[in-house]
C-alpha cells in the first residue's frame, strides 16, 4: 500500500510576509481608535492572537502542518517563561513594598530633596546609577521608578515625563552595564568580547543620555507643576507619615534586592525573596498598617501572614479618603501583571510564527540587498531590529536574530563586529520598551502605572541612542574596519560600492 504524499513546504511570497503585517497595523489601529489607553486591558491582545492565527494561516497554506504549527507556539510560550515569572515576582514586590512602608518611605525622603525644576533630569540619573550597578532595566524600573512616579505624582510633576525618564536612566545603565544579560547576549551574538562592546557603546550611549538629560531639564523648567507644591508637599509628608511608620529601617527590602541582584542571583527568585522578606518586615514596623489591611481580630501571626499573602496576590490597597496617598500606595500583586501576561503572550507567539515559517527573512533579504552602502545597511539593522520589537513583541528576539542575520554580511563588507554589537544594543535593546504591545513596553506601563502610549514620547534616551548608531554609519565616525572575509556574494547578487 503506498503511503499518502506528504504536501511540499512552499517558500513564502512577498504577499505572504506583508499580509500579517498588514492585519497587525489594522488590528492595532483600530484597538486603539477604539478604545483609546483601554485597548491595553484586551483588545490589543485580541488582535494579537488574531494576528497569530492569520500568521499560522499562512504556513498552512504553504504545507506546514500543524503540529509545526503548536510547535512553534510551545517554544514561544517557553521562550518566555522567566520573564512571566519576574512579571509576577514583581506585582507581588509592589504589593508587599507597600505594605512594609518601603515605596511610601522612598516617596517621603525623595520629596524633601528633590525639586520639581529638575526633577526629571534627577529621575534619570537616579536611574542610570542603580541600572547600572545592578544590571537590570526592570528591577529598576520596579523599585526606584515606581518610588519616583509616585513623588512625581504628589509634586505636581508629570508622571509620564518621568517614567519617560526613568527608562532612559534604566536603559543607559541596562545597555552599558557588565552585569547585564542583554549586553552579554547582544556581545556573544555578535562574536564580540564583553568589555569591547560596553567600550564601543559609551560613543552613543553617553552623547544619547546628555541629549535626554538636557531635554529633561529643559521640560523641568517648561512644565510647570500643576498645583502648589509647597502646600500640597508638606500635606502629603504629614499624610505619609501618619500612615505609615516612616524610617530608614523600611528600606531593607531594597538593600537585599541590591544585594542579591549584584551576586547575581536569578532575578525572579531575588525579587520573590525582597517581597517575602517586605512582609516579613512589615509584621513589626507597619502593625496598624496591617491591621487596618486585613480588618485585624488581635491575631498578630495570623494577621501579618494574611497580609503578606494577600499583597502578594492582589496587591495593597489602602482607603484612608486622602486621593493622592490612596493611588499612590494601593498597588501591585501577581493579579495586576495577567493583562500584561496575556499581551506577551499573544505578541511573542505572534512573532515566532513569523520567524519560524520564513516570513520574517522574506522580508529582510530583499532590504540587505538594497543596502549598498555603509550607512544604508547601518539603517537595515535599525528597521529589522526595531521592526521585530513591533512584531515579534520580544527584546531578546529583536537582539538575536538581527546579529545572526547581518553578521556575515558585515564580516563581507570589512565592517567589524563591533560595529554590529553596538547598532544592535541600540536599535534593539533601547527601543523595546517604545512598543506597548513589546514584553519590555508592558511591563514599563504594568508597572509604572504609566501607559506607554503616555511615555513614549518622553523616552528621549530610547530616540536618541539608535539616532546616534545610524548616523555613525551615514558618517563612518566611529566605524571600525576589518579585512572583508571571503564569504561570496551579498544577498541577491548586489556588490558593496563601500560606504
């Protein structure tokens, strides 16, 4: 008996890359116009999937079957695994933050030396200096950030202004640091050692970050706050502190994050155990806080427990009738971060079908072949690596496929690796957490509290950076040369006419 033909896998058409695309621009769009910011709590990740399922269409089409098809959904999920853990390790960190005075205390230190003239251009710097110690865009962004949002927010000062800069600090100090697994990645994938390619990137970074601090301090001076600071700050301290016990001993929490974060510890785990930790300090520093929390009977164990447990699941929630004290503190818990889940699941699976069945190259080589010259092909790795945080919703998909796809090419080219390791940081890393739908850009908005769409014109630093990188190459400033090794002909046939 003869066995059943197995259908032919099809190449994918130009039709076949740009339909997804086209449904994901229309899909988005409308969400959005809509909705409006609500689109973020589930028509985007609607469209998301729906868009999944026209790209998993399209390789069906082409004689994929489909357990090809729930294969590359499987690795999707997978590929994000650690950082649905670190999204739930961090709503529970806010909720329990709360809960032990830990953000309250930083709000009410930070409000008696920070101005609001130059408050923005402060956030940054604060920023810049703890992502660069501890390496992590995201531990920053959940502790510091969340403290300097919440000043901003009782100074009168634009909350989104500052989460526009507090990105731009995490991300410089994310980008540059030695202790960071996206510079690690971005160097090995790109056949560069570490250390040359945190030196390659100081000639965007630090220009980058001047241009973003003297904008920050330009809309400090422009944007003035909307109330009377002076009045409302010396009302929010007293309020503050009659709620909370307000000392330097409710900081610990973020001391052990700092340390275990700088003995690199996994970052879900060091952050599960700073917010266990919180509730633990919070049963003896914040015991009214916790009575108040759980309607307490006098049990004081049981009390502290139920607390900790509940902040860790569904946040703290405070109802004292002060408006501003309220939305600052009533925050966090692993329930707050499932819409952002949901969107990153949705947009990575999106994006690995699109890498998986072909579509994704369909594309990229006929734009390696059109770029003849230097700075052309500069501006490719820009668009492939910023286009695939849009589509594929992943930062690390957006670093590695970009250096794995250019990186002969600019070894043909005489261009040396470092140049490659350095655009890619910039167009890759820093321009992740622009996108709303990006796992980078969720978790910015989840937990900010800022929505992208309000940040991101404010992310100076996440313009600025590839800006720089591109123009570089336009230029040739700061672009090294290597013997072109031998490896034929580029993309199509198209000779390099140099830069």
């Amino acid at each position: 008996m003869a066995e059943p033909e197995v259908p032919a896998v099809r190449r994918p058409s130009l039709v076949d890359a740009v339909v997804p695309l086209i449904a994901l621009a229309v899909l988005i769009a409308s969400s959005l116009l809509l909705f409006g910011l609500d689109a973020l709590d589930g028509p985007i990740q609607v469209a998301l999937v729906v868009c999944a399922a026209v790209a998993a269409l399209i390789a069906l089409k082409n004689g994929h079957n489909w357990a090809a098809v729930q294969s590359a959904g499987q690795e999707a999920i997978a590929s994000v695994t650690g950082a649905m853990f670190i999204l739930l390790a961090v709503g529970a960190l806010i909720g329990t933050f709360n809960l032990s005075g830990t953000i309250p205390t930083l709000v009410y230190y930070g409000i008696q030396v920070l101005s609001p003239s130059w408050y923005y251009a402060a956030s940054a710097i604060i920023c810049a200096i703890v992502a660069l110690s501890i390496g992590s865009s995201w531990t920053t962004a959940a502790t510091i950030g969340v403290g300097l949002v919440g000043i901003a927010t009782l100074l009168g000062v634009s909350p989104a202004i500052t989460a526009g800069a507090v990105i731009s600090g995490a991300y410089l100090g994310d980008k540059t640091s030695p202790l960071s697994e996206t510079t690690i990645l971005t160097a090995q994938m790109a056949g560069v050692d570490p250390r040359e390619h945190i030196k390659r990137q100081v000639w965007t970074s630090v220009p980058a970050f001047l241009i973003a601090l003297v904008a920050f301090f330009v809309l400090g001076l422009l944007k003035a706050p909307e109330v009377d600071d002076t009045v409302s700050t010396a009302t929010e301290l007293a309020d503050l502190d009659q709620l909370f016990w307000i000392n330097p001993v409710n900081l610990l929490p973020l001391l052990l994050l700092v340390v275990l974060s700088v003995r690199k510890a996994p970052a879900s785990l060091a952050l599960l155990a700073s917010a266990m930790f919180a509730g633990l300090l919070a049963a003896f520093t914040q015991r009214q806080v916790i009575a108040d929390f759980v309607a307490g009977q006098g049990n004081v164990v049981l009390e502290s427990i139920k607390a900790t447990w509940l902040t860790m699941a569904t946040g703290f929630h405070a109802d004292t009738g002060l408006a501003d004290v309220d939305r600052l503190v009533s925050r966090g818990g692993m329930a707050s971060m499932l819409y952002t889940l949901w969107l990153i699941f949705g947009a990575v699976t999106f994006g690995v079908l699109l890498e998986r069945f072909g579509l994704i190259s369909r594309l990229i080589d006929p734009m390696i072949a059109a770029a003849k010259s230097t700075g052309r092909l500069f501006l490719t790795v820009f668009a492939c690596a910023f286009g695939l945080n849009v589509v594929a919703g992943d930062q690390y998909i957006a670093l590695v496929l970009p250096a794995r796809i250019f990186r002969a090419e600019f070894a043909r080219r005489g261009l040396a690796p470092t140049n490659l390791s350095r655009l890619t940081a910039d167009s890759g890393t820093v321009t992740s957490p622009l996108v709303p739908w990006n796992s980078c850009g969720a978790f910015m908005g989840a937990t900010l509290g800022v929505s992208a769409l309000l940040y991101l014109p404010f992310a100076i630093f996440c313009y600025a950076s590839p800006a720089l990188s591109v123009l570089y190459g336009f230029t040739g400033f700061k672009i090294e040369k290597v013997e072109p090794a031998p490896l034929g002909p580029s993309p199509e046939g198209v000779p390099d006419d140099g830069r």
